[in-house]
C-alpha cells in the first residue's frame, strides 16, 4: 500500500566565519502557534549560529476506510524567533531552501508552503503542489526549493549596540484526497529533510 508522506523541518544557520555575531533566540522566548504546534509539539534548538525547529505536531493522517478523517485538511504553525546581531553588524542575506519527500496513493494531493520575513521585511515565500512537477508523481525521496533575499545597509540596522529582530516563519500542509478509499499521510517531523536558512552577515560601514 502506498501512501503520501512529506517530511519538513526548520534548520538555520550562519557561516562559520560570522560565529557567534547572530544569536537566535537569544531570550528563549521563541513561540510556535496554529493547530499543528501545540503544547509540546514544537521545539526550538540552537548552537552557536545556528538554530533548528523541530516540529511533531504538522500531520494529516487519512486512513482508508475511515470516514470520520473526512477528504480534506490543513495543518498550520507560526513560529517567531526573537533574534539578536552583535552590534556593528547587519543580516545582509539570507538563502532559504524548502526541503522534502513523498510518497503517495493515486487520487491523492497536497501542498506544503512556508512564508518567511526578517528586518519586518519578507524573506521568502514557498510553495510546492504534491506531486510536484517534474518528479516521479508517486514517490520522490527529496525535492529542493531555494530562494535567496538580501537587504541593504542602514542606518537603522546599524546602531551602536546589538540589534534586536525577529524571525518569523509560517508553515503550512494541506492534504487531500477524492474518496475515504486511499491513504494520505503527511508529515512536518525532523530537520534531515528540512527547510534550511542561512544567513550573511556584514560588517556595518563607519558611517553608520
């Protein structure tokens, strides 16, 4: 029996030579919110530069045979990370990559999304249909999605003390299916398929 699968998680990081310049959830006041990260199905991890989310909660489970699933559903989690850059330094980049795999009956469907900002500025907005084009329609082990965004030196991003932000990500899974026949299993669990972050800093200029 084949069924649908999609495994995401949130991984972000910095390069190796800007250690220590951010800080991710520096007061451990990191949220997540929606019907797919309740209390205790969503955790944050951080070492050094970087920082991975961890959620169990983002699932859609249809058994075949089982009406009381129903055809449709949409899981949903808002995470917001408070976020600090040592101070004479700026977030200049950040290259964003949605990760993950499938495996799925006929007459099945879904989509997985996420909507990022940083600096209260849009970071990234990604969105792929299960099946995806262009991959086997019944089982792909891993489908890569990347956007980058950068962002400009100023003043108010370059103050004489560390800056304070937050990360802020919106993720979501919507699974379908046509009648109470087929399997669909989705999933958002674990960091190995995941949706990557990584980030660039630069040094602020004396001018500001």
């Amino acid at each position: 029996m084949r069924f649908l699968k999609c495994l995401i998680g949130l991984f972000v990081s910095m390069p190796a030579f800007s250690q220590g310049i951010v800080t991710w959830n520096f007061n451990n006041k990191a949220t997540g919110e929606g019907n797919g990260c309740g209390p205790g199905e969503v955790a944050f991890i951080t070492a050094g530069n970087e920082m991975s989310v961890v959620f169990s909660g983002l699932v859609i489970a249809f058994n075949a045979g089982d009406a009381t699933g129903g055809l449709s559903e949409q899981k949903t989690c808002r995470i917001v990370v408070p976020t600090k850059i040592q101070a004479g330094y700026y977030l200049s980049k950040l290259n964003q990559k949605l990760s993950y795999g499938y495996m799925r009956t006929d007459s099945t469907m879904g989509n997985v999304a996420a909507v990022t900002e940083f600096y209260s500025e849009a970071a990234a907005n990604i969105s792929q249909d299960i099946p995806t084009p262009g991959q086997d329609p019944y089982a792909v082990p891993l489908v890569e999605e990347e956007v980058s965004t950068e962002w400009k030196q100023t003043p108010e991003r370059c103050v004489n003390r560390d800056y304070i932000s937050t990360f802020k990500s919106s993720l979501v899974v919507i699974g379908k299916r046509e009648n109470i026949a087929q399997d669909l299993k989705i999933a958002i669990d674990g960091h190995d398929i995941r949706f990557d972050v990584e980030g660039d800093t630069l040094l602020c200029s004396p001018s500001h």
